[in-house]
C-alpha cells in the first residue's frame, strides 16, 4: 500500500498498544515511523529493474525478520520517549507497527514475501488497490482525531473505530473479490471459455470495479474484462466482455534462457505477455495496469539471431492516461456498459 495508509496503520496500532502509558502523539509519531520503515528497500539499487521489482518487498517485509529488527527498535523507541520502564510495551507497539505493514501489503496483487528466509514465495491477495481511499481515510481520521482529544477516552475510542472500520473494509474487500471471480467463471463458461489462470484484482482507488484477466489454457492468448457490482443483471454469457490479445508465446520461446524474463514470469505468476516493438523485446507484469497500458514493462532483449540479451536498466511501461481514464472509471464503476480506452 501507499506511504499515507502505512504511517496511518502504524501510528493507530502504536496508540491502541499504547492507550494512557504515553501522550498520544507521541504514540502516533514512533508509531508512524515505524509503520514506514519497511519500505526503505526502496532505496536499494540491485542492479537492474527487473532485480529492483522482485526483490522488492522482500527481507524488509519478512515475518521473521522484521520481529528480530523489533527488539532493538522498541528499546531505542522507549529511550527516546523516556519510558524505558515501559520498553516491552514499546516493543509490542513497535513489532506490530512494523509486522501489520507487510500483511497490509499482502493484501494488493504486487507480492510480499512474508516468509522469508523460510520460503521466498509471495503472497499476494490482490483485494485492495494499492491507493484506497476508503481504506485509508477511517484510519487517518481516528488517529487525527484522537491526537487532537489527547489523553481523554473519547480518543482511544475514535483511534478504536478508524482500526475496525478499515480492518472490516479489508474483509469487505476479500467478499467482493470471492463474489466477482464466481461471477468471472460463470461468465467465462458460458461464453465457452477455458482458462488455464484467472486474476480478479480492483481497478483504481476502489473495490466497486473489477478487473478480470484469464489466460488460456494453451497459454497463447489472455482475455481482459471489467465488472462492476453496480452492474445491472444480465445473462452469464453477457456479464463480462471479455477481449482477447496475444501473449507472445513464440517471442517466450526465444527468449527462454534470459535470465529477467524466468524472474518476471516467476515473480508474475505466470500473468505476463512479450511482444516486439522496435526490434526490441519487452515482457509485462499483466496484474499491474490494463490494456495496453502496465506499469511494470521491461525491454529484456533485441532482435538478433538468438536474441541479444539485454540489461533491463529502466522500466518501460507506463500507466493508464488519466485524462480518459478516471472518467471511463468513474462511469464504468456506476455500471455504465462502457468498452475501456485502449
């Protein structure tokens, strides 16, 4: 998720943890902090782009790790606020300030790597946008809220309600998922459809609109849907549109034995597509963006007979065009049978 939703989690995890032991700001403060601290991986250079994107979310968002890095963190979290008498509780604050950024993070479609150094595998539900203002607002609110009221109950109780609010959209999220892929598979059957991988992931800032992408149970060709809960009742066969593109599978052939394309397949669990532009090769995260725009698109090799591998230093992709998108979205969301910008 978002910066803004991680400092929130965290500095409302801290003021519970914390309650009257400490001023509540200053709760809210270290709490915040900490609550960002995992995603200063950010700032480490791996070498390439494909390498910066898959080793994102990785030991700084471990399960495992992240509990050891919570011992120290609390202590120095309790020195600073001159509470050293009260340093286990500053470690519970700590621990869940850093351990709740993860599985927040788990949440979107990207993939963190919870379980490591036991098991690199990601984890990623996919139920919530990585900005989402419905999650993140409730949050902000009961933690400005109860900085404001201070110390008295009424404070710990808004910080309370933004908690269960936004943990109770995240459960929401998770329904509404559940409920549009039964409707994607439904959708797909009686169109005569099979698919061999199906993805139903938010559009934008919402979990109104869903995306859907299928991959073919030969592998060659995905299909890319919209579905709205607001969408009026309609037949199976007519609930999603579904449009059909190429994956690339012969340029997949070629370019088997290159290193960033096997992480991007791997990493992308099995949704991505390649195609030539230029003479160069590109492969796409397809969980990221819609057609044809994604945000995580790499050129990985040129032309050549083999292909030329090439050092993914810059990502390629871009994002949707916001000035047709947002409306297509705003539209789309209320229901409106409308074919997305392309």
């Amino acid at each position: 998720m978002d910066s803004l939703s991680q400092a929130a989690l965290g500095a409302a995890v801290a003021v519970a943890v914390m309650q009257r032991r400490t001023a509540v700001w200053k709760a809210a403060a270290f709490g915040a902090v900490a609550g960002t601290l995992p995603d200063l991986d950010v700032f480490i250079d791996h070498g390439d782009a494909v390498l910066d994107m898959v080793l994102h979310r990785a030991e700084t968002h471990a399960l495992f790790w992240l509990t050891l890095a919570s011992l120290p963190l609390g202590w120095a979290m309790a020195a600073l606020a001159r509470q050293r008498p009260q340093w286990r509780r500053w470690w519970l604050a700590a621990w869940l300030a850093l351990v709740t950024h993860p599985l927040l993070d788990a949440m979107t479609v990207y993939g963190t790597q919870l379980f490591l150094p036991f098991s690199s595998t990601p984890v990623g539900v996919g139920s919530l946008f990585i900005i989402d203002p419905a999650y993140t607002l409730p949050l902000l609110l009961g933690v400005l809220a109860a900085v404001a009221l201070g110390r008295r109950a009424s404070a710990l109780k808004a910080n309370a309600a933004g908690l269960v609010l936004s943990t109770a959209y995240i459960g929401w999220s998770v329904g509404a998922q559940t409920h549009v892929e039964a409707v994607a598979r439904e959708s797909l059957a009686a169109q005569g459809l099979a698919a061999d991988r199906l993805l139903v992931v938010p559009t934008a800032f919402n979990t109104v609109l869903w995306r859907v992408v299928a991959i073919d149970e030969a592998g060659s060709a995905y299909r890319e849907g919209f579905y709205s809960l607001l969408d009026a009742a309609a037949p199976p066969a007519q609930r999603i549109a579904f449009d059909r593109f190429e994956r690339g599978h012969a340029l997949a052939a070629e370019a088997a034995g290159i290193e960033p394309v096997r992480r991007i397949q791997a990493f992308s669990d099995g949704f991505w597509a390649m195609s030539e532009q230029g003479g160069r090769v590109r492969i796409a995260d397809l969980r990221m963006g819609q057609e044809p725009s994604y945000t995580f698109a790499f050129a990985v090799a040129e032309r050549g007979s083999p292909l030329r591998p090439l050092q993914p230093t810059e990502r390629v992709g871009r994002r949707p065009d916001a000035e047709t998108g947002l409306p297509w979205l705003w539209r789309r969301l209320q229901g409106e049978r409308l074919p997305p910008p392309r």
